[in-house]
C-alpha cells in the first residue's frame, strides 16, 4: 500500500498526495493530470477473467504496448454471491489488482456498475436479486433494486476510495451505470448514482458515462454533471461518432471508452475476429483527433465456471466460455500480431517504454488421458398417471435453457430456447417416469435482463398438464460433483452414454517437468463442463463449435508426488468405444475456429 495512505504521514508525504489532482478542463477539451494536459491510452483487463496469479503479467504487456492506463469492470454478483456473503478473495481480491497496476505505473479507470454487461451472467448483477423481489424492476429507481444497490455501494466504494488518484491511487475515473442509453432514460435512477458517488467518494475522482454512437442513446445514458463517452469498433466512422458525442456535451475530452479490436463468440455460430490493418486505422484516426481511447478488451481472458452470460438476437445466443476477443493479448495472454501493430502505432503518439518485447510464451502437451464414467442424474422427474395417445406432444413454454428429456432413463429429444424447440413427440405409458435435466447456459447479460432458469411454465402431454413434480437439486461446484460420485442412485442406467454422466481421469507430471499453461481438448465430446483439480475450468460444446479447447492456466497442475485430476460432467452423448474408454487431452494450442453448423 502506498505510505501515504497510512494514518501517520510524513511532511513529505502530505504534501506529495495532495498535490495530486485529476480534473476535467471543459474549456480546453482536455483531462488535467496534476494540472498538466492528459490523455490516456488504456486498455480493458477483467480481473475476474484472469488468474491472479497472472495480474502483473498481464499488465506488464500492456505497459509495454505503450498504455498508460488499464480499465476494469467491479462485478457485483461474484462479489456478494448470496446475500450478505462477500468475496473478495483470489482472482476476486480487487485490492490487491488495483495496487498491482499502481504498482506498474499504470492509471486506473474503474467501472462501478452496479450493471456491467461484459458478457456475464444477468450483466454482473446478483441472480438473488429476481429471488429477494421477483418483481423487483432492474436499473430503475425501483426502492427494491435502490436498497440492495446501496448496501453494495456501502461495501465497494469505501474499499476503493483510497485508490482514487486524488488520493494518492491510481484511479482517475469512474463509471455511472454501462451503456444505459440501451435500457432505458430514468434520469431519477442516474441522478441518484451520481449523487451517492459524489458523496461516498467526497467528488475525489472524474465520474463519466459510457454509450454507443447514436443521438438517442448517447441522450438517453447522459448524466448531468457527468463526462460523456462513447464506444464503437474499427472501420466506424471516428469524425461522424464523436461529432455525435460533441452533439450531445458541447466540450470536454474525448473518449472513446470501448473501441473493439474484435468481437466476442456465440456457441455454434463462427469464430469472430477483426482486421488488425483495420483496428489499427482507426485507433490512429481516433489518437489523430486528440482522443483518449480504451481497447476493450486488450486481454478479454476466460469465463471459467458459470460465469458467462448470454445474448438476445433474433434467438437466444449462449456465449462461449472464451474470451479471446480476437484482442491484442490472447487467451492465454500471449501477444499476438496485432499486439505489435498497436504498440507501433501506439508509438507515433505515445512514448513507448524501454525493454526487450514481450513473446508468447511455452505451451504443454500432455498425453492422451482415458476417462471413466462413475454413473448419471436427474434433475426433475414426473410420474404420468394417465392413458397417453403413441405419441403425445410434450410441450414446455419457455423453456430456460436447454433441457434433456427422458422416458424410463431413455433420451427422447432436447427442448431449447436457442432454438425455439419447446414440443417433442414421445412415447411412453401410464405408470412410466418423464425425466427432465434443465440446463443454464447463462442469464442474458444486454438488454432484458430479467431472465428466469429452468421448467418456469406449465409442462404439458397432449392435452393434460403434468403435476406432482419431484426435484432434485444438484449444484454443479466441485464439492457437490464428489458427492454426486458418492450417490449410488441404482433407478439410473449407468451404462447408457447418452444419460448425463460424470467422467473422471487421473494423470501424473514428472516432478522434473516444468509446468506450462495448457488447453483441453475435448473434441468428440458433445456438450458438458469441465473441472482440473477442483477448478471448473468453464463449458464446452464442440459439437456446435466454435471453441473445441478450453484454457488451463498453469496454476492448476501439480507434479508428483500429487496426481491430477480431470472430471467432465457429459451432458449428452460421450465418445466412448465398444470397450467403454473415452479420451481428453491437454494440447498446446488452442482451437476456437472449429466448425459450426452450416
């Protein structure tokens, strides 16, 4: 911690922190760093997406690309992931991230949300939210959502204040809301933000708004009294956007605060990316104008767990566990090609700092590992009590999100959202049990947000409705998968592959062996989560592509004398042999440009 920040300052001291200031000159259109003109060239890292073990790494690089600055999103719900239980330890320790860019020099740009987007599930807001207050009305000045809004604030913003730049940190700015011009004008929810910033953080820091290049948006997310941003990718229009953000404030900086250097992925649809010659023009147009830019994401990282939210397009979109991005520095956090055509460009504006370039770092490869299968579950189960037309139509409305239909422990078909599968025809008989496996695959993360999981209406056959539901809990962490494993269930067939099953492999590293990060390759496997060593290293799905890897960070392995171990839970079909034995295998490159359905 800078001494600074302790009780007992020196002379010195106090005279060096309050010497520091980060205003905005409206008249010079321009940021005031120690009353000196600024601008900042930044770049988007999620602590949360990042082992911490690899924050300083990861930062490291992008210093070395030439940022000034690195932007960060404060995700509420895996901060209070229940109901008055905070966490703030591991890859959630954000103090010891916002120290670890101060450490390097590097400027802060904070994003407080409460809604962040990212791409996570429910936008980074809490899932016990909906639970608490089912209609509670979700970034609105709804007293139901202000209530649990101000405990969070209560928690975050007096841990970060004395990391804001005024005070001797690295924070220069801080976010009200994400893109609110999307959602919605309530300008007393907005004010209200503003208000409890200003008064929690004593108007020690510059607070700014972020929204996409359109009239109604960027009025629409405006907050008097506050910086507006705006954000667009490559190939836009760099003088028509921020003629359109001059539209909506007169004078100030510029800024664009999410330029993308590509695009996130969806399950089954192809692999995005960017031209680098493209990201490249226009990042220099954009520092030509004398704006401050951020690179969102310049290390988009991986949505390990259940973390990663979803979209909704013309269906619903599931978002891949990966968030490579196509950004400068990849999954693993190595510098791409388009890493050193920003950092050249980057160049013409910027001092550039001395020292060798960062490379790509090694890879393993392991030998192919063989999987075992202990058995299955259940999730829901019915006894149908009536005589059934050969065959009845299953029908369930507004299925979230996927689910996996059986009679007497025999697969039928999959009902889907993403889809809009939502009727099978089957075939069973009075007296026989209809098992239903409901799957998550993430809370819409942009736009309607209020996004219920599981059999959520009425379940039908033919004409008559289903009653007398069993369920069974089952949460998917790893502690919950041991004593799954634990559960002799004997009503499931534990021979059948299809049934939804968990699959366990061990392997061993010579303790000679160094230990390099790595990614699983599950191709041939059809649809499932995956955990090494406890850690739930997120899902896959290749069957539908386009990610056919999953990243491993090296933290995760260990050398003998401790084994390793693998543990797929196998939602629908395993690629097993007549003899039973299935295969996964960590490989030293990633694969996220598999096929996808055509």
């Amino acid at each position: 911690m800078n001494l600074c920040l302790f009780l007992f300052l020196t002379t010195a001291c106090v005279k060096s922190v309050f010497s520091r200031s980060f205003t905005v000159d409206y008249e010079k259109n321009t940021f005031l760093k120690d009353g000196k003109p600024f601008r900042y060239i930044s770049g988007t890292l999620h602590y949360f997406q990042v082992p911490s073990e690899f924050w300083y790494d990861r930062l490291h690089k992008m210093k070395m690309a030439g940022l000034n600055t690195v932007q960060t999103y404060a995700e509420w719900n895996h901060h209070e992931p229940e109901l008055n239980v905070y966490n703030f330890d591991g890859d959630y320790n954000l103090p010891k991230f916002l120290k670890t860019a101060q450490d390097l020099g590097m400027l802060v740009v904070f994003r407080a949300g409460p809604y962040i987007d990212a791409e996570r599930d429910m936008g980074g807001l809490p899932y016990w939210l909906l639970r608490e207050h089912p209609d509670m009305n979700l970034r609105t000045f709804d007293p139901k959502f202000i209530k649990y809004v101000d405990k969070w604030y209560s928690v975050l913003f007096p841990l970060i204040e004395p990391f804001l730049y005024n005070n001797g940190g690295p924070i220069i700015t801080l976010q009200i809301e994400n893109e609110y011009g999307f959602y919605g004008c309530d300008a007393e929810y907005k004010s209200y933000l503003r208000d409890y910033a200003k008064k929690a953080l004593k108007n020690n820091v510059v607070l700014f708004t972020t929204d996409a290049a359109g009239s109604n948006l960027l009025t629409c997310g405006k907050v008097d009294e506050v910086l507006s941003s705006i954000d667009f990718g490559s190939g836009a229009n760099v003088t028509h956007n921020f003629q359109m953000l001059r539209w909506n404030q007169a004078s100030g900086p510029l800024i664009n605060s999410e330029f993308y250097p590509g695009w996130m992925d969806h399950w089954g649809q192809p692999h995005s990316t960017a031209s680098t010659d493209a990201v490249v023009k226009t990042l220099k147009e954009m520092l030509k104008a004398n704006a401050s830019v951020n690179i969102y994401p310049f290390h988009g990282g991986t949505n390990f767990g259940f973390a990663v939210g979803s979209n909704l397009g013309n269906t619903f979109q599931p978002i891949i566990t990966s968030y490579d991005f196509d950004a400068p520095l990849n999954e693993a956090g190595d510098p791409t090609n388009k890493y050193y055509a920003i950092r050249k460009a980057i160049g013409k504006f910027f001092p550039l700092p001395p020292g060798p370039l960062p490379q790509p770092s090694p890879k393993m490869q392991l030998p192919a590992i063989v999987m075992k299968k202990p058995y299955g579950f259940v999730l829901y189960r019915t006894t149908v009590s009536f005589r059934t037309p050969d065959p009845a139509v299953l029908t369930v409305k507004g299925i979230a999100d996927r689910a996996y239909v059986y009679v007497n422990k025999v697969l039928q078909g999959v009902l889907t959202r993403e889809q809009k599968i939502e009727s099978i025809p089957i075939q069973v008989l009075k007296g026989q049990d209809i098992e239903i496996l409901v799957e998550n695959q993430g809370r819409v993360a942009f736009g309607d947000i209020h996004d219920r999981k599981g059999i959520i209406h009425n379940a039908t056959l033919g004409s008559k409705t289903l009653v007398n539901w069993t369920m069974i809990p089952v949460p998917l962490d790893f502690d919950s998968m041991q004593k799954i494993k634990a559960w002799k269930n004997k009503n499931l067939t534990a021979d059948s592959a299809s049934v939804p099953a968990i699959y366990s492999g061990e392997f061993n590293i010579p303790n000679d062996s160094q230990i390099f990060d790595s990614f699983l390759k599950v191709d041939g496997w059809h649809k499932g989560i995956a955990f090494l060593n406890n850690f739930n290293l997120g899902k896959y799905w290749p069957i539908v592509g386009p990610q056919l890897t999953l990243y491993a960070p090296s933290t995760l392995f260990s050398t003998l004398p401790a084994s390793n171990y693998i543990t797929l839970l196998e939602l629908q079909n395993a690629p097993c042999d007549g003899s039973g034995t299935c295969t996964v295998q960590f490989v030293d490159n990633p694969i996220l440009n598999g096929p996808t359905p055509e």
